[in-house]
C-alpha cells in the first residue's frame, strides 16, 4: 500500500515538475549551477574510480586468462568490453546515485524542513518546478559526457598497467581494446546512463521534497534517496539491456 | 479584509478547527493568540491554503479561497507576504538576491528596478548596506527577520502572514521587529495576520486579537479589551506570568 502511494506521489511530483518554468531566464540561471554542481563536480571521483577499476580489471583479467589457447589480445579485449558495458555505465551511475542522490536529497529535504519551500509556495511559485526540473535536466545531459569520460579514463588506467608492470605489454592491451570493437555498446551504455541519471535525480528529489521533520528525517530520506534509486538502477539495468542486447 | 466562516479541519480523528469565524480586517495588525496546540498555526496555514479546509469559506475581499483553482491560488499567493518562523531565506542567496527574488519571479522590472525596489525594501526595514552582500547564514537572527520582512513586502502585498515573528529574538530586537510589522501595516494598508503567544507583542501592537482555545474562537477584541474579559481560559493564557498580572492590577 506505502509503495503504491508513494509511486502515486512521485508521478504526481513528476506532473508537477515538467511543465514550462515560471519564468524561463530563472531556469536558465539555475540549470548551469546544476551542470557544474552535479555533472563537473563529480568528475573527480569519476576520474580516480575509472582509473583504478581500469589498472585493476586489466590486472585481474590477465592473472585469469593465463592459457596459452587464448589470443594476446584477450585482457585488452575483455576490459574494454567490461567497461563500455557495464562499468562505465552501472557501476559509475551506483556511485554517482551515493554523490548526487545523497546531495539532491539533502539540499531539497533541508529546504522542506526549513519552510524554504513553504516561502516559495506563498511567493506562488511552483517550487517543484523551480527546484527539481534544472537538478534533473542538468543530470540528464551531464551524465553521457561522465559516462564517455570514464570509459576513456578506465581504458588509460589499463594502459598504465602495460606501461608500469609486466603483467601485459602494451601493444597486446592496445591491440585488444580495438580489436573487434563494436560502436553500438557505446550508445547502449549512454542510453542506460541517461535513463540512470533521471532515475537518481528524480528519485533523490521526490525523497528530498517530501522529507518532514527535522535533520534526523533528512538523513532518513537521503539514504532511502539511495538505497531505492540503486535498487531502481538495477532493475532498469536489466530492464535495457533486456531490451537492447538480447 | 479576510472574513473566515465556520472552517472546520481534522487529521483523521482529531478535530483541529471547529467552526472558527473571524474577520481579520485591512491596515491592522491581527493577531492570533492561543496555546501551544490550541490550533492556531493550523488555523493560519489553512487561511493561506497550505491545509486545505473541511468546510467553511476563506474570504479575500470576497474571494473564496477553498473555491479557487491552483493556479487562481497562485495568482492570489502574489498577493501575499509571509515572515516565517525561522525566515526561510533561501540559503544559496545574498540578502539582497533573496529580496529581488519574488520580483525577479513576478515583475517586469528592468534589473536595476529590481535593485532599487530591494534597496527600498532593506532600507525600509533598517538593515545596514553592509549586510547586504551577505549569506543568510552570516547575519543575526534578527537580521534576518528583517530580511525576511523586506522580501515580504516586495512586490507590495494586500496580505501579510508572520508566524511567531518574535520567537528566538531578545525583547528589545523583538520590539523592533513588532513595531516595524505595525508601521508597514499602516503605511500600506495590508490585512496582517499574526500568530503569536509573545504577550509583549500582544500588548504593543494588538488590534485586533482572535483567541483559539482547543479549536475554537473562543474570543476577538484588542489590546484595551483584553484587561477587561472574564474568559477564563483567555485570563489563564494571558495573565500567566507575574508581570501581566501586575499590569492587570494597574488597568483595573
């Protein structure tokens, strides 16, 4: 019953939410803030997760395809795959739903509290709108470029493996990841992303939006904005690449 | 004038508001007092349509507000201020930003219109131009309740809500804060509609006093009346402390 109420609540947030803003040149003041705030400041983490989960999948594939029946070109091969299928897309956009879907939540669950969104709804604003559509948009289009970037990154990671250590040389890894490549894993990992990115920012501020309370209720709906936004990541994940792979 | 009759509000089974009428007229300051629990912030939300009501009508000059569509209540909310109990000042705003906030929203000023109706507005409220380049988080609380004042008044409302405007200020910046309520009431003729259970501020600017007890209005006067009832649960409400009950001595 709480399950089916709350999907009627996020539907209704949602009717609230896409609608044309109030004022146009307000949402475009905002949904820059939101680029940098959600998609920029994020390239850090997405940065040093890619880099190392690249060193050490290269690593891991290598130490277990040790078979002299296999091509030289299997590690590079294989971690590229694993990371323009799954890494880059899924396990970033896990990641990400703890960074943004925490910050989300807790910015618009304080506001809840703290009457901020009270005051906007005396102002007749429709707060909803206001503040959730720049969060989402913003997320939604930064999210393909984070995806690109860490399948880049993850893929320098693997190389600086070859150039460090002996455990594969750096010609096979390169021969490897380009070897059989196929494009169209790049633009299914990019559509996952971005039906993830609406899924984190949109379940994140449905929670955010409807914290009550006091501070302790703001910890409560960040974590739910986390836990149930990663549960929705995997569902939707195997929704997709149902959809798309099979 | 906001004219309320016969509102009724529950929450499941508990009956808040039974059959509350009042008029809460233009150009003074009304005040809402009563217990903690006695019903008057709901009272208060329910005139703003932040509760929607059982029953009952919610007049704004006329215009019925359980009646309206959302976007009439939107058109109507610009009509109206609010001071908060806690300012809700936008956090992610300078002092200044948050009071061009509702007229970057709903004016067609140009932006230096803006900035001079908000220096207007600050300079209306007493707030020192230094502050104005500020967070909310790095002014005083009753700074901020200034702050607060002057995005209310921005866009020149008909209405004006505070909401225990005085709680968490000393007395003398709890003063201020009445006397500056009272004066933009007058000088612009807004229907100010007050919560409060600070008695100090009941006796400054009281005009016009609703007392809810359990739910109900249980009586409506002023500050010169208030000396004079034999309700009983008003006299234990208002005269609980030493102080009120020498004052009483002294009015009688």
């Amino acid at each position: 019953m709480g399950l089916l109420s709350d999907t009627g609540k996020y539907f209704l947030l949602m009717k609230r939410v896409f609608v044309l803003p109030d004022r146009g040149r307000m949402f475009f003041r905002q949904f820059p803030k939101e680029l940098e705030k959600l998609g920029l400041e994020s390239l850090p983490i997405v940065i040093i997760i890619s880099v190392f989960i690249g060193a050490i999948m290269t690593i891991q594939t290598k130490l277990n395809t040790e078979n002299p029946l296999l091509p030289t070109y299997s590690t590079g091969l294989v971690t590229r795959d694993t990371l323009l299928l799954e890494f880059s897309s899924t396990i970033m956009c896990l990641i990400l739903a703890g960074k943004v879907g925490s910050n989300i939540a807790s910015e618009i669950g304080t506001m809840r509290i703290t009457e901020q969104i009270d005051a906007l709804e005396i102002m007749g604003v429709n707060s909803a709108n206001y503040l959730i559509l720049p969060k989402i948009t913003a997320f939604v289009v930064m999210m393909p470029f984070l995806v690109i970037f860490s399948m880049a990154v993850g893929l320098i990671g693997g190389y600086l493996v070859g150039a460090f250590t002996d455990v594969i040389t750096t010609a096979d890894y390169l021969l490897g990841i380009q070897y059989a490549f196929i494009p169209y894993y790049v633009f299914y990992s990019i559509v996952k992303s971005v039906a993830f990115a609406f899924v984190i920012s949109s379940v994140a501020a449905f929670y955010g939006y409807y914290a009550y309370g006091g501070a302790l209720d703001v910890g409560k709906a960040s974590t739910n904005a986390v836990v149930n936004g990663s549960i929705l990541i995997l569902f939707f994940n195997l929704l997709i690449t149902n959809l798309m792979l099979n | 004038m906001i004219e309320v009759k016969n509102i009724n509000k529950s929450f499941e089974e508990n009956h808040v508001l039974k059959n509350v009428s009042a008029i809460f007229e233009a150009g003074k300051t009304n005040m809402i007092i009563g217990q903690s629990g006695s019903g008057k912030t709901v009272l208060m939300k329910s005139i703003i349509g932040l509760h929607r009501i059982d029953s009952g009508r919610i007049e704004y000059d006329g215009r019925n507000l359980p009646d309206m569509k959302m976007k009439e209540i939107r058109l109507l909310r610009r009509e109206v201020g609010m001071l908060f109990q806690g300012s809700a000042l936008f956090d992610s705003l300078s002092v200044l930003e948050n009071v061009m906030y509702p007229l970057e929203m709903f004016s067609d000023f140009s932006k230096p219109e803006m900035i001079d109706r908000a220096y207007f507005c600050l300079k209306h409220v007493n707030l020192e131009e230094k502050a104005y380049g500020l967070a909310p988080s790095e002014i005083s609380g009753g700074m901020q309740k200034r702050v607060a004042i002057a995005r209310a008044i921005a866009l020149q409302p008909k209405y004006l809500f505070c909401d225990e405007p005085n709680s968490g200020l000393d007395p003398r910046t709890s003063l201020v804060i009445d006397q500056l309520i009272h004066e933009i009431t007058q000088e612009f003729d807004i229907t100010t509609i007050i919560n409060s259970h600070d008695m100090n501020s009941v006796m400054e600017i009281g005009e016009n006093i609703i007392f809810i007890e359990k739910g109900e209005m249980a009586w409506q006067g002023n500050k010169d009346d208030i000396f004079h009832v034999d309700n009983e649960a008003l006299n234990d409400f208002v005269f609980a402390s030493e102080l009120f009950k020498k004052v009483k001595a002294t009015n009688q």
